[in-house]
C-alpha cells in the first residue's frame, strides 16, 4: 500500500483538496485499494476547522465528499508511517523541516511531477480556487503516472 499525505500550510484549502481530489482519481482508476490518501497543516492556525469554503465549493461541484474533515497538523509519527509528503509549496518544506528533518527524502512538492516545477500558490491569498484546482489536478496526474512508470502501481 502507498501512504501519500497532502500537506500545505492550513489543510483547509490545497491539502484537502488534493487529498480528496487524489481519492477520486484512483477509485475511477480502480487503483484506491493500493492506496492510504490523507492531508495535514503545517502550522497549528487552523487546527480543527472544516474545508475551506472555496475547496468544499469545487469538491461539491464534482460530487466529491469531504464530510468531517478537520484541519490536523503533520506530526513526526505521519513523517514516518508515510511513503510519500507531497507538498503544495516550498515554504511548507521549511516548516516541516523546523520541526522534523527530513532525513528519508520523502517530501517532495506536487508540481515537481509536472514540467511546471513551481508552486501551487494559496487560494486563501488569492482568491483563485480554480487556478488551484487546475495546478493540483496536473500535479496528481503526473504523480501518478510518476508512481506508474516507476512500477509502484
């Protein structure tokens, strides 16, 4: 089984949607029982809150259930129970490795799986939850057919 986990700063926006967007993928894959798919924070600010209101908007839209999602931070016991730490952007590498090197090499940002090679930028920022939703959904593409090349899956 691969053990992915989602991480940006908050897990209300990209995280979620990642996380959610990511199950989606590969039950229409028939590939989700090869899978364990989660997302965390980086930071403890949004701690128990539910799924940004821009996120839950696009995950309704695609029929996609997210219903009791709260915001949790990584912690180092994820770091090690997970194959893969996919994160949105650089900034959460910094914040993770404050708090727990990352000694296996196992956080890697979305978008290095793409020709994109930059950061998902943050929709609590910005306000463009599609321009999220269109950079994750290229990034989970590539992830996948990252772990399909690599004969993970």
């Amino acid at each position: 089984m691969i053990k992915v986990l989602f991480v940006c700063h908050g897990n209300i926006c990209r995280s979620p949607m990642a996380e959610f967007l990511f199950k989606d993928y590969v039950n229409k894959k028939g590939t989700a029982n090869k899978f364990h798919i989660e997302s965390r924070a980086t930071s403890s600010e949004e701690i128990g809150n539910p799924v940004h209101y821009g996120t839950a908007k696009i995950l309704k839209r695609l029929n996609i259930d997210y219903r009791g999602k709260r915001a949790e931070r990584i912690s180092e016991e994820d770091y090690n129970n997970y194959d893969f730490i996919i994160i949105m952007e650089e900034y959460n590498r910094y914040n993770i490795e404050r708090r727990i090197p990352d000694r296996d090499r196992k956080i890697h940002t979305l978008l290095e799986y793409t020709d994109l090679k930059r950061d998902i930028s943050d929709p609590w920022y910005t306000g463009d939850f599609e321009g999220t939703y269109n950079d994750i959904t290229i990034g989970l593409d590539g992830f996948y057919s990252y772990l399909k090349n690599n004969g993970l899956i």
